[in-house]
C-alpha cells in the first residue's frame, strides 16, 4: 500500500482531478481485455502535462516509490497492470489525460502530439489535412500514442508502412529521475551520435514515461481495393504474397491469414457477420491495396492479376469489395477474430514472428507438436503474413474445462516458443513481453542480451522504480 503519508505529498504536489484512490476509478486499471491478468493499487496518478510527470517522477524516485505508466490499457501481457509482479506497492500513472497539443505540418508530412490522444485521434487531425496516419490496429478508438510507443505496437499495415518504430521521428519523455528527455525534431536524418529515443520505444515503461510524439505521416488513400481470397493451403497464401508483392510493391497495404475454423467462430458468434464465399475453403486471406493516385486502376489490375492465379490453381475463389459497406464486412470477419474466440472457452495465445518465407512450414511443425502433446486442441493461428507475424493461438478442446486447459499455458508455450525460436522467430512479435512473457525473454534471449538490457535498465533507473514488475525476472 502507498502510505497516506506519500497521498498527501500528491495531493499537494498536483490538481484534485489527477490523484484518485477510489477503489471503484482504480478497478477498470488492475485489468486488461483479456481478463488474464488481475492487479492491484490504491493509488491512480493522471497528470495532465509532462511537468505533473516530472514532479511525479522525481518525487518518486526520491523516496523509491513503484510507478507502472498506463496508457489506453489495451496491452494483453500485463505490462501496464500494477501489482503483479514487484513485491512493493506500485502507482499506477495513468497518460491518458495528457492531450494539450496535436499538430499536423502537412508540407513536413508529420503530426506531433500529446501521449494522451489515441490512434484514431491522431487519423481524424491527420485527415483533416489531407493526410494519413498509417498505422492501423482493432484498439485504435482506445490505445494512446505514449502506449503504443511503450510497445511498439504493429499492426495490418506493418507490411507496407512498418511497426510504430518506424513511424517515429521524435520523442518527448519523462527519465525515471525526473528529468525531462525532449527530441521533438522531426528530422529524417541525424547522424550525431546515440539515437537515444530508440531506447525507449519497446521497453514498455521500464526506462521512462513517454509524454509527446512526433510522427510521420503519409498520403490518403483516395484508391483503395480489398479482395477476400480463398486459397487450399498456407503455402499458396505464401506464394500469392511473393507475386502480389512484385507487381504491387509500392501499394500492397495489408495480407492477412485467417484458417476455415476461426473464420467459423466469428460466423457463429460474432453478430452482424456473413460468409463472403459458398462453400468452405481451409484459408482465407484479406489482402488490400491503396494509393493516393485516383487514375491507377488498381482493381482492374488486381481482378487480373486474380484470375491468372486462379489459372495457376493458387486461388480457388476470390471476390473484390465492390462497396466501402462491403469492405468494411471483409475487415469486420479479420478484426473479430480474438473477440470469437473468447466465446469458444479456454485459448492460449502466442504472438509470434518468424521469416516470411518459413510460416508455412512453421504452421505445419507446431500444428504436429500441438496434435503430439495436445491431442484434441484446436490450433486457430491468423495474422500478418505480409510480415510473418502470427496470432497462433491453440483453443481448448470441445467440452474440456477451461480452467484445465489454462493450466497447460507455460508447457504449451515451451512447446511453441521453442519451434518459434528454432526458425529464427521471436516470441512476442508486437504485443511485447510485459510480465506474461518475461520467463520465456530470460529462458529464450541469449545471455549476452539479457545482460546488456539490464545494464542499461540500471544506468538509467538504478532505483528500479519504473514499472519493475515488466519484461526481468
């Protein structure tokens, strides 16, 4: 518990409307979506600048308080829950009331703003200037900019635009002594020693509070085609991948995989949903292309491009979005696919990356480990196969006990994280390590590795007081 001592010093420290110890405003920040993970705190900070941060921070590390920075709670490894982990009381800080400043520079092509805002926030001030914020995630109307940055966060359109680090231009945050680290240039090239920002991206709170961003931005797609393809096999996904990538390089904006049962999981219990294809076909794959050029005929060139590979026996059906309405239903079955299976009982989960050109022979080997071990679960893997990032989650077995089926979750991620590693892949490709993760980081990352993250988590926090329960054990 954070002593009534320490409340007060906050309380005199900030305004009324940034300190909270009531219980019931505290609960919907000891847990995230998934419900995996249950914290505890009696204390939530939510300043509303970066000087309420810094006198925060200062304050804390005076007096070796625990401080776990928040920002939209949409993370699903327990990165940003208090209480979890560290054996001493932790503050919850809380950014979502940082949102003082958004700005677009239309000609620079970058918008800068407070962590607070979210990342359908920053699209609606982008478009405003005719300009687009290209990342895209199923959380958009929640997560917040500081958040995403502290993660990394992904995507659908990584395989066009990259992860949030390659989004990034400058960063304004508070060091856990207190200090204030501003590189809010918007520079493409400086060449001047340490990029310092780019420790802080990813390292999900543990080396400071991300207070302000400075982003790229890019053109509106004014010309956007979305094609729902049924193809035999993960390989012929693969295949189709590598062709559309030669004669589409420049637009292809997302190439997404989702299998035949996860597909009849958001049928079954996602309301509003609609097979886009008669019959049953084991794959499907969402793929869409955008440009900001209204005259390129990308339809015609894609329904072209569809027919020669149903020619070749790569596709057996396809069909291309002839509405925003019908787009929007295409978008709707890829985006459903984790809330469907929550309905399906016990799901264990596995955010892995592995090389593009290995998913499918990676699918084929965990799916004969998980039938080896597991004999009657239900490998339900969808994702990003633009950039070999897989949502490989494994559901329980029809009529099993949930809570029988969870505890198998560290063998079956042993199981997984092992195969993953073996190709090359990482264990947590964007939803980061948090505290779910952190045993298989120490279990799995070369020794080398671990050693320099803790040397320099202990430059810059020797105090150890920013989120201290995350990514070490």
């Amino acid at each position: 518990m954070i002593s009534e001592a320490h409340i007060h010093a906050f309380y005199a420290m900030l305004d009324s409307k940034s300190v909270s110890t009531d219980q019931e405003e505290i609960e919907p920040h000891l847990h995230e979506w998934r419900d995996k993970f249950k914290g505890s705190s009696n204390l939530l900070l939510k300043p509303s600048s970066v000087q309420d941060v810094s006198r925060i921070v200062k304050y804390c590390n005076e007096h070796s308080l625990a401080i776990v920075p928040q920002g939209g709670n949409t993370g699903l490894v327990g990165g940003g829950i208090a209480g979890l982990e560290s054996k001493r009381a932790e503050i919850i800080l809380s950014t979502k009331r940082i949102k003082n400043h958004i700005a677009v520079d239309d000609r620079d092509y970058s918008i800068t703003a407070d962590a607070g805002y979210t990342v359908a926030e920053l699209e609606t001030e982008a478009t405003r200037f005719s300009r687009h914020f290209p990342l895209s995630l199923a959380s958009e109307g929640s997560c917040t900019l500081g958040g995403i940055i502290s993660t990394n966060a992904g995507g659908v359109h990584v395989v066009r635009y990259g992860t949030t680090r390659d989004l990034i231009l400058g960063i304004e945050a508070v060091l856990p002594n207190g200090e204030i680290f501003s590189d809010l240039s918007t520079l493409r090239k400086d060449n001047t020693g340490y990029d310092l920002k780019q420790l802080l991206i990813g390292a999900e709170g543990t080396l400071g509070i991300i207070t302000k961003a400075s982003m790229k931005l890019v053109p509106v797609e004014n010309n956007i085609t979305t094609a729902w393809i049924a193809v035999q096999s993960a390989e012929n996904a693969l295949d189709i991948l590598s062709r559309v990538k030669e004669g589409f390089s420049e637009t292809l904006s997302a190439f997404e995989i989702m299998p035949l049962s996860g597909i009849n999981m958001v049928l079954e219990h996602i309301e509003g949903t609609r097979p886009v294809l008669e019959g049953n076909h084991p794959w499907y794959i969402l793929l869409e292309l955008g440009t900001s050029s209204e005259n390129t005929p990308l339809q015609t060139m894609l329904e072209n491009k569809l027919a020669d590979f149903i020619d070749a026996g790569l596709v057996e059906d396809a069909v291309i979005a002839k509405s925003i309405s019908e787009r929007a239903d295409f978008w709707k079955l890829r985006e459903s696919m984790s809330e469907a299976q929550k309905h399906e009982g016990g799901s264990i989960k596995h955010d892995i990356s592995v090389p593009v050109a290995k998913v499918p022979e990676f699918l084929n080997i965990a799916n004969e480990a998980i039938s080896k071990h597991f004999p009657d679960a239900r490998p339900t893997p969808f994702g990003h196969l633009g950039d070999g990032n897989l949502h490989y989650n494994i559901m329980q077995p029809k009529d099993a006990d949930k809570a029988t089926f969870l505890g198998e979750w560290q063998r079956m991620n042993e199981i997984v994280h092992d195969i993953t590693v073996s190709f090359g892949g990482s264990i947590s490709a964007e939803h980061g390590i948090g505290t779910l993760k952190k045993g298989e980081l120490s279990r799995l990352k070369p020794a080398t590795e671990i050693a320099a993250m803790r040397a320099i988590k202990q430059a810059l926090d020797p105090n150890n007081i920013m989120n201290p329960g995350a990514l070490f054990i």
